[in-house]
C-alpha cells in the first residue's frame, strides 16, 4: 500500500496515499459522534467541513485541528 | 431598556468570559445571575493523542454544552493568534464550529502584556468584513486605530481598559471618555482589564455601552455573587450616565438651603 508522512497536530502519522481529510478525522475520533464540532485546517488554510470528504492529503501536509472551549 | 449592537437588540450589557470557572455548574449559575446575553468562547488546537482515541479537553465539551443550553449569543474569539493570516484562519473556524458569524478579533502584539497588534488587527478586520464576519475587535484605547477599525468596516470597537487578565480597572480614563466623545454614535465595549465592579461603574458612566470581563468573575471566591454584583454595577452606572453626574467643584456647595447662620439673626 502506498502511503504518505503528514502531521497532525505536530505528531507525524503515516496514512493511505488516497486518504482524504475525513478519513484521517474518522479514524483520530471514532468515538466522535457525527457533527460534534471540530474545525480542520490543512497546511493553515481552514477547510470547510463539506470539503473534508473531497480533500486527499497530500505528502508532508500539516493538519490542524480545533475543538471549542471556554474563552474570555 | 434595549439597546442595538451589530444588529441585534440586547437588553443587557453585561459581556461574560466563560474560562476559568471552578466548575461548569459554576459557570452555568454565574451567567444565570449575570443576566449576560452574550457569552464569550473559544477555539483550541487539539492535543496531539494515539490514533483510535477521541480527543478531548477539560475545558471543552463538558462547559462547551452547558454554554450552549444557557441561550447566550455566542462571541468566538481568536485569543492566542499573532498574526492577520492566523486570525483570518481562526475566524472562519469558529464561525463553522460556533454557527456565528459574530467574532471577536484578537491579534497579540505583544507577549508580556498581550497587547493587540494595530496594523494586523486592522488588516485581518478589513478581509473578516469582507467575508461577512461582524468583527467585534479588542484593540487599545487610541483613538486613530478606532478610527481605522471603523474604516475597515467594523461597527462595534473594544478597547481596553487594562492588559488582559490583570485586574487593574481603566489605566487611561481620559483616552476613554476621548473615544466616546469622538466617537458618539459606536458601540463601544470596555474589554479587558476590569477588576472590581467598581471599574465597570467608571465604564459605564464614562458612556459605555458594555462591558465584557471574564477573571474578575471566575477568579472570585464566589464567581456566581460577583457576577450578580457585577450585573447591578454595570446596570448602576448605565443609570448614572443617562441621568446625568453632577459636575465636581473645588469648593463645598451647601446643600441645605439656610439663610446666613441659623441661630444668628443679623
């Protein structure tokens, strides 16, 4: 199987070279129920959550992802 | 008496920081007896864990929902970024996550004292109008950034009144009451650096419109009393401005309307 480097979150990772951003989402939070809210951006650029499905990753691509929390 | 900001009516004008608190039923008891319609919340990156395991926070969901069922507007910042692009980024995340498009923009200038960056602030505000955000910018008190928010498109602007998180009350009073002179029509929102109820007394009846705090409330040894203190100062002051403060004189005024000495009849 082809495989590719990314990061996420700073952790190197390797996946399937077609895998595309929810793949990688659905496989770090399996436990996540659907449409828990969680923002993703790939090398700083944020990608919308429809887009995730669509999105391959890319060798040495820097994911990001977000959770909220309380803020001032 | 409501009052309009960014497009909508507000009867309180009691901004809430939700970080902090000792636990969520704290929180969720502190904004109830704040009476603050609009909360604040915000965006982390994610700890890095072992695929296979769900991330969590122990700031994040369990608060997150009890924010949620408050039914407060939520006000998304953008805390911890230094730059436009990081801002910009952030913003269109937590609009996604928060379904808001209401941000408050912050872009850090400088560590020690997290002051905002000017030109970065004005920068990321002008692309955020341009996407459709409401930008709610926390920026300093001077009076020419004011003036190039508002030229960027923001219509609400939020000064400091101290650096965030320190408790020191209004440092520069007089560049406050020169924004509200300068600036009669804005909503203006003293944010950051109140400590006591007394600071958002002096806000208010410099003729702010809001005021919006977080550590002076969960830092309290009861957050939930200093919340309802704070919402009857906020709301004391408002009263003050509008009835209008009497002038202050060198010298006393007597009061009680005799004539000459009472036991001397000249």
């Amino acid at each position: 199987m082809n495989t590719i480097r990314i990061t996420v979150n700073g952790v190197e990772h390797t996946v399937a070279a077609s895998s595309t951003l929810q793949d990688l989402l659905d496989t770090l939070r399996p436990e996540a129920e659907p449409g828990a809210p969680i923002a993703s951006a790939v090398n700083g650029t944020h990608v919308a959550r429809q887009a995730r499905a669509t999105l391959v990753l890319q060798d040495r691509d820097a994911i990001t992802t977000f959770e909220p929390i309380t803020g001032g | 008496m409501p009052f309009p900001i960014a497009g909508v009516e507000l009867s309180s004008r009691f901004f809430l920081g939700t970080a902090g608190y000792p636990s969520p039923l704290v929180l969720e008891q502190a904004i109830r007896a704040s009476g603050a319609e609009v909360v604040t919340v915000g965006l982390k990156r994610q700890l890095a864990q072992g695929c296979g395991k769900p991330v969590s926070n122990p700031q994040g969901q369990g608060y997150f929902e009890i924010i949620r069922q408050s039914g407060a507007r939520l006000l998304p910042n953008t805390a911890g970024c230094h730059t436009a692009a990081e801002a910009i980024t952030l913003a269109q995340m937590a609009r996604e996550v928060f379904d808001t498009h209401w941000i408050k923009l912050e872009v850090i200038g400088d560590t020690y004292t997290l002051q905002p960056d000017p030109f970065e602030l004005v920068n990321a505000a002008a692309e955020l109008v341009k996407q459709g955000f409401e930008v709610f910018p926390y920026c300093t008190d001077d009076l020419v950034t004011c003036n190039r928010l508002l030229d960027a498109g923001c219509r609400v602007l939020m000064p400091w009144g101290a650096p965030i998180g320190s408790g020191q009350g209004l440092l520069n009073p007089y560049a406050l009451r020169t924004l509200r002179e300068r600036l009669p029509d804005v909503p203006l929102i003293v944010d950051a650096g109140i400590g006591s109820p007394m600071d958002a007394v002096q806000a208010m009846e410099l003729g702010f419109d809001a005021v919006l705090l977080n550590s002076a409330v969960s830092s309290a040894h009861d957050p939930v009393l200093m919340a309802e203190a704070f919402r009857l100062g906020i709301e004391a002051g408002r009263k003050a401005w509008q009835a209008g403060i009497m002038a202050e004189q060198d010298m006393a005024v007597a009061t009680t309307p005799v004539t000459g000495r009472p036991f001397v009849l000249a």
